[in-house]
C-alpha cells in the first residue's frame, strides 16, 4: 500500500490528510510540531485546537517526527504557511524520499523571489517539475473535515504524476479531477486570497452584493491576465482553482482572508485584526509577491495594488476602494 505523509496539522492538512485516510488506498501519517496535537489525534482521533466536535478517521496516524513521518512515502504532501515553505524543505530534505511526489496544499506566492510553492519545491529540493503536484480549490477545510461534498484540482505538469495523487485522494465526498497545467492552478489559488481580502474589507465597510460581486468579477479579470502572461490556460481560471475558488473563498464565514478583510473593513487596525487572527490569512503577506509578480510581467493588477497599500502602505480602506473605483473608464473584456 502506498505511503502518503502530510507535513503540517492545520486545518487543511489536517483536512486532507483525513480525506486520504478516507479514500482507503493509501496509509498516511500525519507530522504535527507539537506533541499535544499528534496525542489527540492518535488517542482521540481529532484535532480539537482547529476541529472540535470533528472525528478523524481512526486510520489516520500522527507524530512529531518528520523523518519517521516521510520515511518510505510514495508521496509527501506539504502544509505549512507558504513563507515557511523553503526552510521547512530545508530542513526535512535529508530524509524525504528521491522518488517521492511532493504535493503542494499552500496557496501562496513566496516573499522576496514571487516563485510559486512548486518552483520553491524544486529549487529546494533539486527535482524535476514532473515529480510535483499541487491540490486546489474551493476546499474550506472545515466543511471538507466535516465530510461535506467538494471538489479540487489536482495538477501537475506530468498528467500520470496527476492521475495517481487523484487515486489516493478520491473519497466518497471528495471529488478531486486532473489538470496539468500547474501554473494557472497555483496562480488561481494564490492571487484569490488577495481578492478575498478586498471583498472582506468591503463587507465590513457594509457595502452590499453589488460591491462583492464587482470585485469578485474583476478580481478574476485580473488573476486571468497575470496567468495567462506567466503561461498559464486561462480556461483553467474559469474551472475549480480559478473562478470556484475565488467565489467560496470570498463569500464564506470561513475562510480566513476574507474574514481578516471584514475586521479591517470594520475599522480594527492591522496590528489588532493580527493579534487576533490565530491562524494564517496568506493573502496579507503574498499579497506584496503577487503585485512584485504582476509588475515584473508589465501586468496590471488594480484590486492586488490597493490591497497592497491597505496592508503594507497604511492607506485607509475606504481611500483604497475609492481608488479602485475611481480608475479610468474602459471597455469590459475578458481578462481586460
């Protein structure tokens, strides 16, 4: 039976890992940094810090020993804040398998160098594109723990690598399909958190659907074109990691960017709507990559500009939004 480890006890590591366990083809272990979350899983067979009142599948193993943990695996699937990403690698790559496929779970772009998890992964660890794979989607990791129906995308640029993460992956309420176009798949789920926070901020202001759906549909236009500059399909934007993504996203309780947009919107602070935030809302930090990216490719992104200066600039919100919406008018196009 195949060897599946999950790096990383968050909630969507979690929530996977749990999935693969479910789906029945494949052992998977667990790493947890703290001990008190790797008991709970083995003795109770939960996760109560991120899932309380949730059962795991009991199947489902854990430890704080990352080597134990990728010792032998088929696949290695990796959950940790995307900023962390290269010195986790760093550190576990002595003991992670040449042959295994590493699976990206982060929705990030990386501080400093704009690379993308998978190309962190192979400037890491010193692999070939075709022996990684990345899971996205609209996948709020609560409703997934919770065995609630939902789909992703698998991808990678080697469809046999895709079609075996799809088989180990594939339970009764997971639904996972294939893609090998990588780069519009990351681009979809990276650029969204962005977008999710401007829609957060613009809730909390109290601004209605009309002000939601705009920039949701813009938000679109503008990762479209930042995908398709890079290489990307822009079909792939209009399936599950692009437009599916984006729409749970940006108009659920759940997810973390959007509520952390609402708090700011509603007029808490940066340093206060971070203090309070226990968990990590990708968007603050990839937002300024994302804008390094768009700017390198000559791409014109106005939502991730004024989201940038929200976070990073100090600009009001509501100075921030009027911006946007004060742009010159022009033709709708798409992915104009």
């Amino acid at each position: 039976m195949t060897k599946v480890a999950v790096l990383g006890s968050g909630s969507w590591g979690t929530a996977f890992a749990n999935v693969v366990a479910d789906a029945g083809v494949a052992e998977v272990t667990l790493w947890a940094r703290r001990a008190e979350v790797a008991e709970a899983i083995g003795r109770e067979h939960a996760n109560p810090e991120y899932f309380p009142g949730i059962g795991l599948n009991p199947r489902l193993a854990a430890t704080t020993d990352a080597a134990a943990a990728v010792e032998g695996a088929g696949f290695v699937v990796v959950a940790v804040p995307s900023q962390t990403l290269r010195a986790n690698l760093t550190a576990w790559r002595p003991h992670i398998p040449r042959d295994a496929v590493i699976v990206s779970l982060m929705k990030g772009i990386e501080l400093g160098t704009s690379r993308r998890m998978s190309e962190v992964i192979v400037e890491t660890l010193e692999l070939p594109a075709d022996q990684v794979a990345v899971v996205s989607g609209p996948n709020l990791a609560r409703e997934i723990a919770e065995r609630q129906p939902a789909t992703a995308v698998v991808a990678s640029p080697h469809e046999a690598t895709a079609v075996r993460l799809q088989e180990i992956c594939r339970a009764p309420y997971f639904r996972p399909y294939t893609n090998t176009d990588m780069i519009g798949v990351e681009l979809g789920g990276a650029v969204k958190n962005v977008i999710a926070l401007a829609v957060g901020v613009a809730v909390g202001m109290g601004f209605g659907d009309n002000a939601k759906a705009s920039l949701i549909t813009r938000g679109l236009a503008e990762t479209v074109r930042l995908a398709v500059a890079l290489g990307a399909d822009e079909h792939t934007l209009a399936g599950l990691a692009g437009m599916g993504d984006l729409v749970a996203t940006c108009s659920s309780p759940l997810s973390r960017n959007r509520t952390f947009g609402e708090r700011l919107g509603a007029g808490r602070t940066l340093s206060e709507v971070i203090a309070e935030t226990s968990q990590t809302a990708e968007g603050v930090k990839s937002s300024e990559s994302v804008l390094a990216l768009a700017r390198a490719n000559g791409v014109d992104m106005p939502i991730t500009e004024a989201v940038v200066a929200m976070m990073h600039g100090d600009l009001p919100p509501a100075e921030a939004l009027l911006g946007f919406m004060a742009r010159s008018a022009k033709p709708e196009r798409y992915g104009v």
